[in-house]
C-alpha cells in the first residue's frame, strides 16, 4: 500500500465489493483500512456495494412479489442483515429497518398490479446499498471512528445519453464525474470517514437511478473524480488483476501495473475485477488506480497507472476469454466493390438493438461478434435478426463460441516471437481472428468448449515462466497457498560457512559441492513408491564425486552422450549397465552402433536413424522418446516439448514409428518424455504418464514409462519445494490404474542444484549515478544460467554473512558483455574488494555449461 506523497490531494477513494463486506472477519480489515488511511494523512471516502448475494434477493423479491409470495424472501433479506449486525456485535441500525418496511410495502403493491416498471426495480434495487452502507457506518462509528453517511443520490446525478432508451435511463445510468468543489468541501471534516453507495444515482428529478451492473466500481471512480482524489483503490475478493482467471489457471501470475489502457482492455476482455467503466474517470484526470484483497490487507495488488514501469515495452500480460460469444456470419458474392453493403447491414444490427463487436471481412463474406454482455441475446431476437437481414445476404449463426485475448501494449511487435504459442490452434478451428486497432490486443473466437484448455495452453508458453519481471508478481497458488507449519531449514551453506571460507582459501572462484545434501535428495527420491526407478540426468552435472555418490545411493543414470557415458565408467567402474539409458540426440549413426555394442538401453529421439539405418535397430530393444506437444518451464529454452523444440518424436509420427518398428524388428519396450524444467504442477507427470499410456497401447512390449524430469528447485527464500508426497500419491493413483507400466523418473536439477554453490571473490566496486556495481572475479563464463535463461541465484556475502543488508548492487562478473549479470538488483551488506560472495543453487548447469569465453577459464570445481 503506497505512501502518500506530499504534493497529493487529501481524499482517497476505498470502494469495497459485496464479498468484502459481507463478513465480521472483513469489517476489521476495512477498519484496518481506514486507519492506516487516516495515519497517512488522508481523508477516506468509502463507496461500497450491498451484501453478497443481496442484489439476487431484491430481484427475486420482485418476481416473487408479481405471484404474490414474496414474504420468504423477504424475510431471508431481513435476516441476512440482522446476522452481520449482529456477528458486529452492533443493533440493527434504524435506518435497516426502514428500508425493510418499505421493501414490503413496495412487494406488496407489485403483487396487486402484478407488473414491474422500472422505476420501481431501481427504487429496490438500491435498497441493497442504502442498508449496507447503513449497516457499515454504524459498525465503523462503534469502534471510535467519526463516520459521516453520504446518500450517493445526492452526489451523483444522471447525465442525458442521445439515443439511450428510457429504459437504459433508469437501469444502466452514467454520470458527470466533473471536479466538484461542493462536493471537495462537503468532507472536507478533518479525521471524518465519509461513507456512501456504490450502483446508485439520481435523475435530474430526483429519482432513483442504478449504474448496472458493477456500477459499483464505476461509482468509486465518479467519486474519485469528482474529489479529485490522489488515489482509487478497489478492494475485492481477490489480491489484484491477474494473468488469467486464477479458477481456471490456477498459476496465473498477479499483474503488478498495468497502464489504464491494458487494464481497460482486460477489464474488457473477460476478467471481472474490475468494471471497465470504472478506468475512463480516473484515466481523464490521471488518478492511480489500485486493486487490493479485503481479505489479505498487505499483500501489494494492482497498481494501475499511467506511466507504469517498465514504459512501453511490448509483452503478452493476460490471456483473457469472454464465453457465450455469438457469431453472424454474412456471405453475399455481390457485396465485393459494392457501395454502402455494410452500412446497410450494420443499420439492421442498430435497428435491432444489437452491439457489434468484432468484425472480419473479406470480398465475399462480413463475420460480426455479439456479446452477450452488451445484448440480449434470446431465440427471438436472433430470429428477429436473420429475418432482417435475409434481403441483403445469407446469415449463419455460429456458437456458442469463445473470444480468446492475448493482451498487452503493442503486441504487434511481438508477433513474431509467437509463433509456438499459435501453434497450439493447429487442430482447433478458429472462426475469426483479429488484431485490435488499438494495438492492446490479439484475439481468436473459437468453440466455447476448447476455450479453458487452449487458455491454460497459451499461459504455459507465453507467461507462466517469466522470471524477474516487473510486471509479473507471484502466482495465484503461491498467495494461496497453505501457511507453512514450520520454518524450512536453513541452507546447508550458512551452518558450514567457516569450512567454506576455509576451503575456498586464497582462490578467486570455486564451486563448491555438499555431498551430504546430494546423498539426502537421493534418498528422498528413492523413498518414493510409485516410481521403480530414478535415474539422475548427468548433464546436469558430471563431476565424478556427485556421480560415485548418487551411485552408491541407488541412483541409475541417464546420459546424453558418449563422453557422459565414458566419464561414468570412470567415475563408477564396474557399473550395472542395465542402471544407465543412453538418450543422445541428433547424434552419427556411429554413435548409436558403439551405444549398441556397449551392451547400453537406447532411446531413439526421431525417426530418422530408424527410417534410414533399420539395420542398426534389427532385434533391438529400445526407449522412444515422445513429444507429448506441451512443453513446461521457468524459460522457454529449458521446455523441451512442442513444435518449436528440437526433441521426441511428435504424437501425429506414432502411426509411423509403429510400421518402421515392425519393418526393422525392432520392440519398443519402453516410452520416454521429458516436457521441461524448473516444473512445480504434480499434473505435469501425471499428464505425461496419460499421455505415454494412450501411445503405449500400440506397442504390446512396452512396460517402461519414462516421466522425465525438470522438478522444481526453489530459487528464493519461501518458494515451496515440489510436493513429493502429493507427486507420489497421484502417480500411485496412475500405477493402480495402469498396473503393467513401471514408472522412472530422471531429475538432474533436483538432486545436486542447492547442493553446489559458486564462490566468487570480489573485485570491484563502482557507481554510476543511482546504480551500484558490484564486480567478482568470475561471471556467465561459470555460472550462464542467469543470462541464457533469465535464471535467479540468490546471493550473498558469505564474508560478512548476518550483517545488514543496506546497499543494493547489480552483480556482475568480468567478462565482455553486457549479459554478464549474475544478479540484479541484489540488497548485501556494504561490500569491499576481497569480500567472497556466495551465489546459492550452482549445483547443476554450472560447470557443466562453463566455457573459456574471452579466455577466461571458469570456476574450479571443490567437495565438501
């Protein structure tokens, strides 16, 4: 929650929804609130919706009061009120009542006229907020506030729409939202909470009006503008607008800013966070806009501004879906050159009633979206429709269907890097597509039914890995995530810092490895049920006493190459064959006739060697490796499945891969695929297991399936590690059901990363202008990860190790390149040339990437 500056205006504008206010638990969060608003200097206004579920009621109570039997639910709406006043521990205030008395009065002369105008529908439809704003200042003043109760009809007045229907009038209003001194000096009392309604306004008779639905975020934006506020925050059930709807992508990352514009287009797009009416008032008179969670205070929310940071780069921030879309497709041969054919027909949409959205054309056909938000959309009225527009063309209607967004600031400069994104629509059929002029957003309409997974598909590629962005904060799972019970132990490194430092000694950098903890992620692997074996993916890191250790734990061993498999024999001599798999790729056929004389298991990665070399494969056994089509990952250079990735062989190749199998005499005894790394879902394994299974149906002689690696290694303090109980239980859940198939994993990342650190003395210091420079001896030469994938580690100093950390560094090494960034903007304590820095989870992809690259040799390699 940010400060106040001093050159702010003094109110700020706290509207909260009907989940917000709906519980005691909420009301001392909002207390909370309040205080800290009032401790800042500010002067709070409060503008806030009914009770959840209330506005249902009073719409219920009027179809109910026309049969006549509206007593039930009135009596439910009287004792929803009564409940929260008194789990506040307060007595209904009068004023409740009053309402309630008139709520009856109003249902009773419904049921003898047994019709409802709209003005009557408005009258009660404002009650909802009229009781609860009545209900929240009475709570609110019990607890020692000065609270002053403002009716919004007095401040909000209804502006003349040209060509609104009467009925629009009344039931979905706008209003001026013009600087209002009046208004500014009305609660102007210094230390007073003013409180008022959301959704409801007056003509300029006097009448009741209502702003629609979600009028209530709209209403704390009137107000915002009118008090000239220096800040609208809208607090809801959910901590900030997010990547994707969180119930359907449960890993959608929270959007830390936004620019007005990207906020409106997801608004727009489907997200229901926030009422896209409510950005243009704030918009005009540049009012930040902030999202908070009533029920999480201090967690940091949505920050929606005009100049967020970052500027204007261009980037996918949210993959948005409306549902219910209806498409009119119009085919005529005549329209072609011919003058006035869409203004005629967009006069019968406007002679309809009927709100266009998108539109596609080409010489012969026009498709037009309707949106059931903005029309109503019963058989009627499409038959209404088409009989219209019958003189002109031959209309079809299409749905329901989906209208799937990428959204995001100039997203056609980054179209082309896109491209395995968009292949995910390969087997789906797109009906329209369209790029909008505003250049926010990129959107297909597509089956409705497609249109979660293709949702979930897209946020895996395009957003769910980004790391150390600016816009993308933490995701959904993570904020709600389970509180943990215990502390997690601390690193091994900090219990073991005198023997580091010692072992390090004059050098200027080292790895460092811990083969306690190697032996410890062993054995909690090999504790697993479900998987009969695990197998570490030697790349990861081949030094000869990681590889002895993991042996002697167990552990088989999955090599790439014949080098790999070479400094194996080394470094475990009188190895059992049967616990290595030899997986190369794109390797000479040479490579493959040495695998097989060696006495090794094979994977094929393609179908190349076995449409070429069938020989070689004749009455051989060997692994296939598959790509399931989805890859997982922190970056997309460590996915390894899908069509833009060089691994496995693709599902649409099986067909194939059965008949060169048979042709070769070659039996397939076991499937293999690997989707990525740095992967935290349980589902991923459980996905792949699904998917090997279908395949493995084809090949009788199959009872290997190989689930691959890549689980997740936190890389910070308070990420959870995968959760390898859960992991077990659902791969038992596969096994039961699939008792012939023996499961293997093959991590490489999981066993050895945070047992390796990289030491790094430092060199030198440097500042320029605000940035402080904080140089060691070695950099990407040693440790690539954080410049090939954007990778973090985190990073101290081990020489001052428990100092405060009171200066913020970018920490970089010595080579010629601007990449060479090891971490940015790091908080250490005051460091000095000579000080040793640790750079923590160095274990895997360290040394094994290192090069000599302006030939600098890279760090040299220590046990512990």
């Amino acid at each position: 929650m940010p400060p106040m500056t001093p050159a702010s205006p003094p109110f700020v504008v706290l509207k909260f929804g009907g989940t917000s206010v709906s519980s005691a638990a909420n009301w001392h969060n909002i207390e909370y609130v309040v205080r800290a608003r009032l401790a800042e200097g500010l002067r709070p206004v409060i503008v806030h919706s009914a009770l959840s579920g209330i506005t249902d009621r009073l719409e219920s109570l009027l179809g109910e009061a026309v049969a006549g039997r509206h007593a039930a639910v009135l009596e439910a709406i009287a004792a929803r009120h009564a409940d929260l006043a008194r789990d506040l521990g307060i007595g209904l205030p009068p004023a409740v009542a009053r309402h309630l008395e008139e709520l009856g009065q109003i249902a009773s002369g419904v049921s003898l006229v047994k019709e409802v105008s709209d003005r009557v529908r408005a009258r009660v439809m404002a009650t909802g907020e009229l009781m609860a704003t009545a209900l929240g200042a009475a709570w609110l003043a019990s607890r020692g506030l000065a609270v002053e109760w403002l009716d919004a009809r007095t401040v909000l007045r209804a502006e003349a729409r040209p060509g609104a229907s009467e009925r629009a009038a009344i039931l979905s209003a706008t209003c001026d939202y013009a600087p209002d001194a009046a208004l500014q000096r009305r609660c102007a009392a210094p230390g007073t909470v003013y409180l008022s309604q959301g959704f409801i306004a007056s003509d300029a008779e006097g009448n009741t009006v209502l702003l629609g639905r979600g009028g209530s975020d709209t209403s704390g934006a009137y107000f915002a503008a009118k008090l000239g506020a220096c800040r609208l925050e809208i607090w809801t059930d959910v901590p900030g607008m997010f990547s994707a709807n969180p119930k359907g992508v449960p890993n959608a990352r929270l959007l830390r800013h936004l620019h007005y514009d990207e906020a409106q287009e997801i608004a727009s797009s489907g997200a229901k966070v926030l009422h896209p009416r409510c950005i243009q008032p704030v918009r005009q008179y540049g009012i930040p806009l902030y999202v908070y969670a009533t029920q999480t205070p201090d967690l940091e929310g949505t920050h929606i501004t005009a100049e967020p940071p970052g500027g204007d780069a261009a980037q996918v921030k949210a993959i948005a879906i409306k549902k219910g879309i209806t498409l009119v497709s119009m085919d005529s041969p005549g329209m072609w050159h011919q003058v006035g054919f869409l203004a005629d027909v967009f006069a019968v949409f406007k002679a309809e009633g009927l709100s266009v959205d998108l539109v596609s054309t080409s010489e012969t056909n026009v498709t037009v979206s309707l949106d059931p938000q903005a029309n109503a959309l019963d058989a009627a009225a499409i038959e209404r429709l088409l009989a219209a527009l019958a003189p002109l063309c031959r209309a079809e209607v299409i749905g329901p269907c989906a209208a799937l967004s990428l959204v995001g600031r100039h997203i056609r400069g980054i179209l082309h890097d896109l491209g395995e994104a968009l292949a995910v629509f390969a087997e789906e059929r797109i009906y329209l597509v369209s790029q909008a002029a505003n250049d926010l957003n990129f959107t297909f309409v597509i089956d409705e039914a497609q249109g979660d997974r293709l949702v979930a598909q897209l946020h895996d590629l395009l957003i769910r890995a980004a790391v150390n962005d600016l816009v993308l904060g933490p995701a959904w799972d993570e904020l709600n995530a389970p509180p943990v019970t215990a502390a997690p132990p601390p690193p091994w490194w900090q219990a073991r810092r005198d023997a580091l430092l010692a072992r390090f000694g004059e050098r200027d950098a080292a790895f460092v490895y811990d083969l306690d903890t190697v032996r410890r992620h062993a054995r909690e692997l090999r504790a697993l049920r479900a998987p009969a074996e695990i197998h570490y993916a030697m790349k990861a890191n081949p030094h000869p006493a990681l590889l002895a250790t993991l042996a002697a734990e167990g552990i088989g061993f999955d090599c790439v190459a014949r080098g790999e498999v070479e400094a194996l024999w080394a470094a475990v001599p009188g190895l059992d064959l049967g616990r290595v798999l030899y997986t190369p790729n794109f390797a000479p056929r040479h490579e493959y006739a040495w695998a097989f004389a060696a006495g090794l298991t094979v994977t094929l990665d393609n179908l190349h060697p076995l449409r070429e070399w069938p020989a070689l494969f004749a009455g051989r056994a060997i692994f296939v490796r598959l790509d399931t089509g989805r890859g997982h990952g922190h970056h997309q250079h460590v996915r390894t499945a899908g069509e833009h990735t060089k691994f496995g062989v693709p599902l649409f190749e099986v067909e194939e891969l059965e008949r060169l199998a048979q042709a070769a005499g070659t039996r397939i005894v076991g499937l293999h695929a690997h989707t990525g790394s740095g992967v935290f879902a349980i589902d991923n394994w459980t996905e792949v297991a699904r998917t090997l299974a279908a395949v493995a149906a084809r090949f009788p002689d199959v009872t290997v399936l190989d689930l691959g690696g890549g689980l997740g290694v936190p890389d910070r303090p308070g990420r959870r590690p995968v959760d390898l109980a859960g992991l077990d239980a659902a791969l038992g859940e596969f096994r039961a059901r699939e008792p012939r198939y023996r499961l293997w994993l093959e991590p490489g990342r999981y066993l050895v990363a945070d047992a390796g650190v990289l030491l790094a003395r430092v060199t030198q210091l440097k500042g320029k202008g605000a940035t402080q420079y904080l140089g060691v001896a070695t950099g990407m030469n040693s440790l690539i990860r954080p410049a090939l994938y954007g990778a973090h580690h985190d990073i101290v100093n081990l020489s001052r190790l428990g100092e405060p950390a009171t200066t913020t560094y970018e920490v970089v090494g010595p080579i010629c390149e601007s990449a060479d960034v090891l971490g940015h903007e790091r908080s250490l304590p005051a460091s000095r040339e000579g000080d040793v820095l640790l750079i923590a989870t160095a274990g895997a992809y360290g040394h094994s990437m290192a090069s000599r690259y302006n030939l600098r040799e890279p760090a040299e390699e220590l046990t512990l």
